[in-house]
C-alpha cells in the first residue's frame, strides 16, 4: 500500500480535522450570511448623493493641502484659520494618499466588494493559519501518543521517511483546502457585490493586489502547519504545541512587550513574531519609534521605522525550518516506545 495515501486516509479519517472543517464552513456561513443581511442594493439616487459627497470630501483634501501650502511659504497669516497643518504638507497631499473617498464611503449598509475583499482575506487567511498549527499539531501529537508512529515504523522502518511523508500529506492537504476554501469563501462574496451590493472597482491592480495578500498568506498556512506539527513533535504530545503557543503569547507577546515598552528599548517591535507576520503579510509595516526623534534638530522627524517582507520571511523560514529539522533529529534518535 502507498505511504503517502496511508497517510492521507488516516488524516482525513481524524475526528479533529473533519471537526475543524465543519467549524471552517460553518465560520464562513455566518460571515457570508451576516453580510448578506447588512446589505442591499443602492437606488440610483443613493449611488448619486454618494459620488457627490465623494468628490466634496475629495475636493476638501485639496483644499487643505493648499491651505497648508500657503501657511508654509508664509502667504497665509497663522490666525487666519483654525485648522491644524502638519510642518511637512506632504502629509496631506492627495496625490501621495493611498486611497481617496469613494462613493461606497458613504453608501452605509451596502456591501462593496472592491473595499471589503481584503479585510475578509485577512479573516479567511487567519482562520487557516490557526486551522493549520491545530491540524498540524494534532496530527502527529496523537500518532505519538496512540502509538500509531510505533505501528506505522513496523510496516515502513524508515523514521525520517516516515515522517517526512506525514509533513508532506499535511502540507499538501492544507494547501488544497486552503485553495478551495480561498474560492469559495471570495467567490461567495462575489456573488453578494453583484446582486446584493456593489461589484466596486475590479480592475488589475485590485486582483493583483488581492493576489499578492492570498499568496503570502498561502506561504503563512503552511509555516503554520509545519511549525504546529515540529512543536508537537519534539514535545510528543499536542498539548506541547498548545502549550508553547500560548506561553509565547503570555510571556513574550504579552509580558516581554510591556517590559520593552517600560525600559524605552529601541525598536521592541523587531523581537515579535507578531510584526513579522503582519509585515510579511502586508509587503512590510512601519512602526514609530519615539527614540528616533531624540536630538533631531531639524523642523521634522519622521520617527518611524521600517520592517521588510523579506526580512520577515527569513525571520520565519529559520524559525519554521529550524524548529522542523530539530525535530527531524530529534525523532531520528527518539525511543518511541
């Protein structure tokens, strides 16, 4: 009998994870039904009093960044308006903004699809990161417990074989379920911008984008995967993974955070596997740093800094493949019984 279809029958065969993917579809009902009942079709009167006010607040943008033109090269008197103007007017220029108004903001209770996408990505993409570390994680933790790795080694008696063909069912498994879930989840919200919504502004650069978020966030399912199944295989047990989840969190995400903050450490944001998620996730983040401004002497300071995509994923890929090949080693060596 072929290993990798053993393995593959006994994963999907797991309570667990038919468990996880009733709650998956189940998640997704909710959210496409709630969004459903929150929105409705705009009357072509409410799609009209929308775009006025959209180029009224666009018009506003431009205004203010004039005003604050006039106020730097000292052609508008200081007490001739009210209004707040940051010392680099670049701020607030509607040519460097990332997103101007629209006419779905303000078009309340109706659903855009071209806006809303990305957030329920984000949810779809967090939801199979957690589904992948507890699948991962379960996966192994119980053949270890069971006893099942000690049977499956009578048959097959090659360890690191053995196991690299369950890491290989795992990753493959969740990457097909995470692919036909990312469709029907984004295919189901589709279908409610055209007949209960608004479609919004399909072009190239909105489905590029989108692609670009699903597949980073493709690469952190699987991370995901492996990282819960390595954890719960040094431990020998899945309330190992469990357990160094929620101890990271606590103790690090939590407790080493605010103790960074009280001593004024530069820079905390580096240490946390939360910002290089975040910055892998989204082609980088930016984070402000009070320190950065101390001593400036010039008019303006920036005070933020800079985390890349690319040094978060190889922040990951050696937390990830170093934990993995830990556990290789670990298992090679082990006494199972």
């Amino acid at each position: 009998m072929n290993l990798v279809r053993a393995e593959l029958e006994r994963l999907t065969a797991r309570r667990f994870v038919q468990l996880m993917v009733v709650l998956l579809v189940f998640a997704f009902a909710v959210t496409a039904a709630t969004t459903l009942a929150g929105s409705h079709k705009p009357s072509v009167s409410e799609l009209n009093s929308a775009r006025e006010q959209a180029a009224e607040a666009r018009r506003d943008l431009e205004a203010t960044h004039q005003e604050c033109l006039a106020r730097q090269n000292s052609t508008l008197p200081a007490n001739d308006t009210g209004k707040y103007f940051p010392s680099d007017c670049s701020e607030i220029d509607p040519i460097r903004q990332d997103r101007l108004p629209i006419a779905a903001d303000f078009l309340p209770g109706v659903f855009s699809f071209a806006e809303q996408a990305q957030p329920l990505l984000y949810f779809l993409i967090a939801f199979l990161v957690l589904f992948g570390f507890l699948v991962g994680a379960s996966y192994i933790g119980a053949d270890l417990t069971s006893g099942g790795v000690v049977n499956l080694l009578l048959w097959r008696p090659r360890r690191l074989t053995v196991l690299a063909t369950k890491l290989g069912t795992l990753l493959g498994t969740v990457l097909v379920l995470a692919l036909l879930a990312s469709v029907a989840y984004l295919g189901t919200f589709w279908v409610i911008g055209q007949t209960a919504g608004l479609p919004g502004r399909l072009d190239g650069d909105f489905w590029s984008s989108l692609g670009a978020v699903h597949g980073r966030g493709l690469v952190l399912v699987l991370l995901a995967s492996a990282l819960g199944f390595a954890i719960a295989t040094l431990g020998r047990h899945t309330s190992a993974a469990l357990g160094a989840f929620a101890a990271y969190v606590v103790v690090w995400e939590l407790g080493a955070r605010l103790v960074l903050e009280i001593i004024d450490a530069p820079n905390s944001d580096l240490f946390m596997l939360s910002s290089h998620i975040g910055a892998w996730l989204n082609g980088g983040a930016r984070f402000y740093e009070e320190q950065l401004c101390v001593g400036s002497s010039g008019p303006y300071c920036d005070g933020f800094y800079t985390i890349s995509w690319g040094t978060s994923l190889l922040v990951l890929l050696v937390l990830t493949g170093g934990l993995t090949a830990a556990a290789f080693a670990v298992f090679r060596r082990r006494d199972l019984i």
